[in-house]
C-alpha cells in the first residue's frame, strides 16, 4: 500500500491580512450591495418585459410577417419577374428577332448568290488557270536567261569584293600580329612581371612591420581599456546595483506583498459580498412578492371567487339565458310569419295572373313553413303534413 499524500495546508495568516481583511469586506459589501439589488431588480423587470411584451411583439410580428409580407413580397416578385419577362420578350421581339432574320434571310442569302458564289466561280474558271500560266512562264525564263546571268554576277563579284581582302588578311595582317606577339609584346610582359614580384617583396615587408607595430599599439590599448572597463563596473556596481538591490528588497518587495494581499483579499470580499448580496436581494425580492400578494393578490382573487362568479352566474342563469331563449323564439316566429306572408302574397299574384290571361291553373308543391323542424329531445317525433318538406333537426341544446 502507497502511503497517502499529505492535504496541502493552507498558509499561515499574518496579522496584516486579519488587518487588512474585515475593513476591506466590510466596504466591498456596502459597495455591491445597492449593485446586486439593481442588478437583479434589472434582470426582473428583463424578463417580465420579454414575456409580457417583447414575446407577443415578436409572435405578432411573426405572424404579420408570415400572413402579410411574406405574400406581399411574393406577388411583387412574381409581378416583377412577369415584368421582366415581358420586357426580356418585348426586347428581343423588338431588336434581336428582326435583326436575326434580316441577317439569316436577306443578309446571307444575298452575299452568298451575289458576291461569295462569282468571286468563287471567277477564281476556280480565271484567275486559278491565269496564275499557273504565269508561273510556268516565270519558271522557263529564270531557268533560260536569270540563271546564267546569276553565275556569272557571282563570280565577278567574289574575285572584286572577297578574294583581295581575304589574300590580305591571311599573308599580311595574321603575320604581322604574330611577329609582334612574339617579339614585342612577350618578352616586355616578363619584364613587367619581374617588377611586380619585386614591388610585392617590398610591400610584404613594410606590411609585416606595420602589423607588428599595430599589434603592439592594440595590446596596449586592450589593457588600458580593461582597466576602464573594471573600474567603471565597480563604480556602476556601487552606485546603480547596490541602491537597486536595496530598493527592491526592503521597498518594492513588502510593498507587492501587500499589494498582493490587498487585491486578494478585495476579490475573496467580491465573492463573498456577492453571495450575501444575492442572499439578501432573494429575501427582499420574497418578502415583496408576500407583501403584494396579501395586498392585492388575495383580496382580488377573494373578490373574483366570491363576489364575481356567483354574480355572474346568476346573471347568466336568470338574464342571459332567458334572454337568449325569448330572442331565439321571437326569430323564428318573425321568420314564419314572413314566410308565410310571402306564400300568401305570391298565391294571390298567381291568381290573378291566372284570372286576367287564362289558362289551366298547375298543381304547385306546398312549401315547408320554417320552424317545423322535428324536436330530437320531445317524447315523439311530429308528424310532417303531407307534401312538406321536413327541415333539419335541432337540438334542444342548439335551440337553447
């Protein structure tokens, strides 16, 4: 078995953190407090203005959107594409169609009978037998007359122009330029070359010298330059590193500590204020709810159960109804009673068009009166007349 690890413990508090740490909590608390109750007062009201308002606004708009614009939009596109294809066809019956035909049916026809097919009948029957003639001819004059007449130009011109120039390069230039090579120039390069070997000597030396002397001029200066170098390190190691190393170390270095634990600590308080915040906001914001609700909330739903709803179920039960019900029957008796004034009326007009022209009076069906309808919830169906036409049944429920 391993041994287990040993819990990191935490460090030791000094007595400036116990110090520094009530003070800074207790600000930061009274600081966050007012901030954490605006912050969820804010995140209340955000929310019941999403449901109550933003929400509706944004179904609403969704369906104005799906009902309204969206076909709006889709009849002014297809109205503007109809446009557009309409124009597209007026266009091309306009300058594309017209152009086309007078190109394929008048333009081509005509350049092809008129111009294409003599300019081809004229090169095939004329100039195509012209043209081999000529050549033929051309060919036995340059072969009869040009050819001997060339030869000899060539020759005549190569023993003027070519074969003198050429006698004097080869036997006069060439030999002349070798005898001064050889002669001349040669041997004054080797004496040219002894004088610059010697003048290398002499420059070797003076350059040795030199180097020697530099190299004793700059051992010189290297040790005159190392004893600077060494006392200006000291003097910048006494009065820059030593303070530098002071400063850090008994000022810089307690002042970041506590800086350090200063910014902890405010962050440790941060958190903690927060959670008491919320806390404290979540007990606000319950006693609030309880204080509307015995205020408002309970008297009005005592009100709605008890006053509201019985009130207006009677209303309902011993005016509404009965209402409705009186109405319903005065319909339908106004109805009947029209109807059957109607029936009278045309009867009358019938007969006395019968009586004035003549003529065998013919038998008529005998309209339904309305409001005969059979009754579904009496004890038995009415009977129908004979040659009525029964209406629809009603249900009680549906008559009231």
């Amino acid at each position: 078995m391993y041994p287990e690890k040993a819990e990191r413990r935490p460090d030791p508090e000094g007595c400036l953190t116990a110090a520094i740490r009530i003070p800074v909590r207790i600000v930061v608390l009274i600081v966050v407090v007012p901030v954490r109750l605006l912050w969820d007062a804010l995140a209340l009201c955000g929310g019941f203005l999403g449901r109550v308002l933003l929400r509706p606004l944004g179904r609403a708009f969704g369906w104005f959107h799906e009902h309204v614009l969206a076909p709006v939009g889709r009849g002014i596109a297809r109205m503007a594409e109809a446009v557009a294809t309409a124009a597209w066809w007026l266009c091309k019956a306009v300058f594309y169609w017209p152009w086309l035909g007078l190109w394929r049916y008048v333009v081509v026809p005509l350049a092809v009978h008129l111009i294409a097919a003599p300019a081809a009948w004229l090169y095939r029957t004329v100039l195509t037998p012209l043209g081999r003639g000529l050549a033929r001819g051309a060919a036995w004059l340059y072969s009869r007359l040009l050819a001997p007449l060339g030869r000899g130009t060539r020759l005549t011109l190569w023993a003027v122009l070519v074969w003198p120039w050429t006698a004097l390069w080869r036997y006069v230039v060439v030999p002349l330029a070798s005898g001064a090579y050889r002669y001349v120039l040669t041997p004054l390069g080797h004496a040219l070359t002894w004088m610059g070997r010697g003048l290398a000597w002499l420059g070797k030396g003076l350059a040795a010298g030199l180097m020697w002397v530099g190299s004793g001029l700059a051992a010189g200066l290297m040790w005159v330059g190392k004893g600077l170098v060494t006392g200006l390190m000291w003097l910048g190691k006494v009065l820059v590193v030593i303070p530098a190393v002071f400063l850090h170390r008994w000022v810089l270095a307690p002042v970041g500590r506590v800086l350090a634990v200063i910014g902890r600590e405010i962050g440790d308080a941060l958190v903690v204020a927060w959670r008491v915040a919320g806390y404290l906001s979540l007990a606000v914001g319950r006693a609030l709810k309880w204080l509307a609700w015995n205020l408002l909330g309970r008297p009005l739903r005592w009100f709605y159960r008890d006053v509201c709803t019985p009130v207006g179920h009677v209303v309902r039960d011993a005016l509404w109804r009965p209402a409705k019900k009186a109405a319903v029957e005065t319909g339908r008796a106004v109805r009947a009673a029209l109807a059957s004034a109607r029936e009278t009326v045309r009867r009358a007009r019938r007969d006395a068009w019968h009586a004035l022209v003549g003529g065998e009076r013919q038998p008529e069906p005998v309209n339904a009166i309305r409001g005969q309808a059979r009754n579904l919830g009496g004890a038995a169906p009415q009977q129908t007349l004979p040659g009525m036409v029964a209406e629809a049944e009603i249900s009680p429920h549906k008559r009231g």
